[in-house]
C-alpha cells in the first residue's frame, strides 16, 4: 500500500498540539542525558531523576563526569536499572570529552561519523543514538521506536520490520527538515499512547478510513 508520509503527518499536526521540536529539555545537554535515561522506562520516571541531577545543580558534563558513580546512582534511581545507567551515563561522558564537552564541536560533525561513534558507546543503540542526534544536536536522524513501526505496519506499509528499513523509508520520503523529523516522532508517540494503542481505538482514529488494519485487510 502506499503510504504518503507528508499526508500523514499533516493530519497527525491537525489533530495534537505539541510543543514545537517536541522534546522536553532545557538545554543540549538535559537532552542528551535524558535520550540515555529514557531507556525502558517512561518519561515521568526520566523527569525525577533529571530532577535530582538538576536540584544538585550537576547538569554540566563536566560535572557528571567526575562525580562519582554511586552518587550518580542514586541521582538516577527513579530511571531504572540505575546501577547499568549509570556506567552507560559514564561511557557515554567518555566519549563526549573527546569534543572537551563542546555541543558546538559536535555539531560541525557530519552526521554518520557521530553515529557511527555514537554507536560504538556501550549502552547506546540506535534508537537512543538517533534521539541524541536529532533533538540534541539537530542532526537529520529519524528516530524509530516501537511506536512507529507498530502504527505504520497497521496503517498498511509493507517494508521489512527492522529499524534500518524504516528509518530508510522516512528519511528517503521526508524533506530534509528537522522540524518535521522532530515533530513527526513526537506526534507518532502521541498518536499511538493515545489512540493507536497495543488495543488500538480504531473508532476514533484519524485515519481510520485509510488504515489497511481498520479495514481488515
Ligand atoms: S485505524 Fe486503528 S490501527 Fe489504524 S492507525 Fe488508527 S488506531 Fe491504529
């Protein structure tokens, strides 16, 4: 079936209302932090440690680089699995001071090269490595979730069901826009915690009359 990306989208933007960019953070770094921490875990669980890191007033890499990884620990317990998160937050500070902690000498990186480093970091896989480069350093990477691949194999597309193939398909039917990669992501998470559900609400849904699932085909 084919699938209009652009149409979708537009339709998705009528229907929520999201904060432009979509991903809650203050600055770069409260972004990337929070890319890391979000890891099987919901976002409520990510603000309370955020939280803590903030009311300590360690939100600075270079802060968290030498604290110490018991009190990061406890800093990052309401995330979960903070004893693995907190080597990952390490590993990840390691790599990050390779750049003197600089966003801006990151952001003169292209793009693949940063992935690729990003990947190479123990306890970032490409899910968290394309929300660090897209919402932190406003590099075009589409990131795939769960979400995405759930709404979009109902709605009809017929691609492979890994992240690569789906993360080909956006980024080759999308203009080069990071707001539109931004927001879609976000909308595509609204649109499946709301309506597009493991026990998907088809009866309300927006795109009930096009969605191959709706239709039973
Ligand atoms: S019609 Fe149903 S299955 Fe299709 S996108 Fe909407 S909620 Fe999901």
């Amino acid at each position: 079936m084919f699938i209009n990306l652009i149409e979708i989208y537009e339709t998705l933007k009528k229907e929520y209302t999201i904060p432009e960019g979509w991903w809650p953070g203050e600055n770069q770094f409260e972004i990337m932090l929070g890319a890391l921490l979000t890891q099987n875990t919901n976002w409520n669980n990510v603000v309370k440690s955020l939280e803590n890191i903030k009311n300590k007033n360690l939100l600075y890499p270079e802060k968290l680089y030498v604290l110490d990884i018991e009190e990061l620990q406890k800093l990052i317990k309401p995330s979960g699995f903070f004893k693995v998160k907190a080597k990952y937050v390490k590993n990840l500070l390691e790599w990050f001071k390779k750049y003197d902690f600089s966003f801006e000498k990151l952001e003169k990186i292209d793009k693949i090269t940063l992935r690729n480093e990003l990947l190479s970091v123990k306890g970032i896989g490409k899910e968290t490595a394309d929300s660090i480069l897209l919402y932190s350093l406003n590099k075009l990477s589409f990131v795939i979730d769960a979400y995405t691949k759930r709404m979009f194999s109902r709605l009809g597309l017929n691609i492979k069901s890994d992240y690569d193939a789906y993360q080909k398909f956006f980024e080759e039917n999308l203009p080069e826009n990071i707001m539109i990669y931004k927001n879609y992501h976000g909308l595509i998470v609204e649109h499946s915690k709301n309506i597009c559900k493991k026990k998907p609400l088809c009866e309300n849904c927006i795109f009930k009359d096009l969605c191959k699932y709706n239709k039973g085909a």
